[in-house]
C-alpha cells in the first residue's frame, strides 16, 4: 500500500536519526498531539532512537481516551432504554463507564450495533422508523465532519427517529490547556496531521507565538515523525517558534474548506470535559440551535448525569505528559487490555495500550550525552 514502504524507509530513517543527533546540543521535551503518532513512535522505538535527553510525552490526541466517563454513562444509560438501536464505532464498545461498558448491555438485551460510518446509522433509522436510532459521535475535527453531514442529512429527509450522541473535542484549546498547566514540561508539540487536514494550520501560529513553542504539523508514518521531529528540535535550537506544515501531501494551510463550513452549519463551539483532564474552555462542538432536535442529551433528557473517576486509574496524568503508563501503579495487573479501568489502556490508539502491546514495561536507564 502506498506510503507504508516509502515513509518506513530503514536508510533514510537512520539518515534522519544521524541529522537529529548532529542537531541536538542539549536536553528538550515534546509532545505528539496524536494517538495514532504515539503508537508510531512506541512501535517503531524512534523515541529510543534520540539523543539522551531528548524526550517525546505523549500527548491527549486519542479520541477515545479523552471521551468524558460521563458521555460514556450517558451512552450506556441510553442504549439501556427500550426502542434504541445504538450505533457506534467498535472501539468505544470496551471504554468503561461508572461500572459497565456498552458491551455489557447489549449481553444484557440491549441493541447495540457495531458500524462503520455515522450514514450506516443513517440508513437503520430509515429501515427503522418505530425505533429510535443514536449514533455515538466522539472524536476530534477528523470524524466532525461525516457526523455532522448525517445530522444535515437526517434534518433535509426528515428522519425523526436519528439523534447524535456527541462527545467532539478540538485541539488548539487542549494545546492551550496543556501549556497553562502548572507541571507542563513541553517545549513543542508535533501537529496532528489528519486534524489539519481539516481545518488548515490558522489556528497554531497565534499559539506558538503566545507560548513559545514550535509546532511542526506532521503525519503518522515512521519518516514523517521523524522528519518532524528534526524540524522540531532544529526551531528549539535556533531560539525559534514558528508552525511548519511537513504534511504538505495531505495538509494544505486552508485545509478542506467545504468541511468547515459544515461544521459552522451543524455545530457550535462549547465548552467540553476531556476525561482525566477536566474541562478546557471551548474545546468541543455540540449541536447547533437548528440541529438541537437531533441531540441525543436532550432527547433522552441524560444531560445532568454527573460521575466520578477511578482513584486507581491515572490515565488523566498520562494524557497530560506527567507520567508514562507504566509508571501508573496499576498498570499490567489491575489494569490490562482484558480488564481496562481507563480508555488510555482500551483504546486502539491509547498510550496505556501502546506500552502494553509493545511491552514498554520500565523506563530504560540512559546516561544523558547531551549537554
């Protein structure tokens, strides 16, 4: 397939692991914003491959993770109720809730259905009218869009029996409220490719001058990191802090224009819970006025169900950067794909599950040589 041999390349990967060598005088820290970026980067070892000193946190960019263990009870509490036919992608059927999980209730009796695009739950509500149909709707501005063209396209055929359960969060407001933090470490931040696709690069150049911080925006193959994080470490060197697009075949710096303005028609911006993390000013989209008919929350009246999180789990210190997984005490024995107490060990692109699967079990013991 494309891609996968070209950007995987092992000679021109130790080319660019010799340059960032060469480049580096002296310790840095930064973060990759995207899950799919981490299970790369802890796949292939290129975090291993760095100068000593040279540090990659892994960031809140994994859609799952991030999802608020409230929008998961309300999620369970409506596929629970009798006449739902509940849809979601397969890698939110394991995510926890306050004590069950959505494959727990439909072993229970409850219609729950595994899809693969927010229009296949489209098409059950057509086949469906005398049952009401909800999609669960989480991500960041890469899955906004179809979600929001099936909510315009439920309101243009006037299929009533459709709502969206939404949990959608953006990245420039978590970027802010990692820098904000009191214990952040992070010097720069690798871009999450697929979400610029989306939405151009306008909104990180106000934010790299505001904190000082170089944003490279990157994609997810071995060589794109790499690439990346040469230009990183090369801005942190120079005193530099500019937005650098090293994603041009995927990226450009409008980004997909019709996309966007499906976005302002279907949702407005809100303030937004990220689990583990609290609530970030802004972060997140939900219905707009006119599509406030298709809002699951309101239609099942789930909106005051308030929650508490595990005082084992701390997945909310790894989406942060302050902690690796295996540093969180319940890590490969309470906590296990099997039996996940946070969405950073159940999801696909979680940190958790990325140590776990590539078996980073203890943090290897490295002389610094940078300095």
């Amino acid at each position: 397939m494309k891609y996968l041999a070209e950007f995987s390349d092992p000679v021109l990967a130790k080319k660019l692991v010799d340059q960032i060598h060469a480049t580096v005088t002296r310790p840095w820290a930064m973060m990759e914003v995207c899950g799919g970026q981490t299970h790369t980067i802890v796949r292939h070892g290129i975090d291993q491959l760095l100068p000593d000193g040279v540090e990659m946190i892994h960031g809140p960019g994994c859609p799952v993770c991030v999802t608020p263990l409230e929008i998961i009870d309300k999620a369970l509490e409506i596929a629970s109720q009798p006449g739902v036919i509940f849809c979601s992608f397969g890698d939110m059927l394991r995510v926890p809730g306050s004590s069950r999980d959505l494959f727990r209730i439909k072993s229970e009796g409850g219609d729950v259905r595994v899809v693969y695009s927010p229009l296949d739950a489209l098409k059950i509500a057509k086949d469906n009218p005398d049952r009401e149909v909800v999609f669960f709707g989480i991500g960041f501005e890469t899955t906004a869009p179809p979600n929001a063209m099936t909510v315009y396209q439920a309101k243009q055929q006037d299929i009533a029996n459709f709502s969206l359960l939404v949990s959608h969060v953006r990245v420039p407001p978590a970027i802010s409220a990692i820098m904000e933090s009191p214990n952040c470490r992070v010097q720069a931040f690798l871009a999450a490719g697929h979400v610029c696709s989306v939405m151009g690069v306008s909104e990180y150049p106000p934010l790299a001058a505001k904190y000082r911080v170089p944003i490279v925006v990157t994609g997810f193959e071995p060589l794109d990191i790499l690439a990346g994080i040469l230009r990183t470490v090369t801005q942190l060197e120079r005193g530099e802090h500019v937005v650098e697009n090293a994603y041009r075949r995927a990226v450009t710096d409008e980004g997909n224009t019709a996309a966007q303005a499906m976005l302002s028609d279907v949702f407005e911006t809100t303030d937004r819970a990220w689990r583990g993390i609290g609530m970030i000013p802004q972060s997140g989209w939900r219905l707009s006025e006119r599509y406030r008919a298709y809002d699951a929350e309101y239609r099942f009246q789930v909106r005051d169900i308030a929650t508490e999180e595990s005082k084992v789990c701390r997945s909310g210190e790894v989406l942060q950067g302050h902690i690796k997984p295996h540093e969180c005490e319940a890590f490969g024995t309470l906590c296990t794909p099997r039996n996940p107490l946070g969405a950073t060990m159940v999801s696909s692109e979680g940190a958790c599950a990325a140590y776990y699967l590539y078996r980073r079990l203890q943090t290897p013991e490295v002389v610094s040589s940078v300095g």
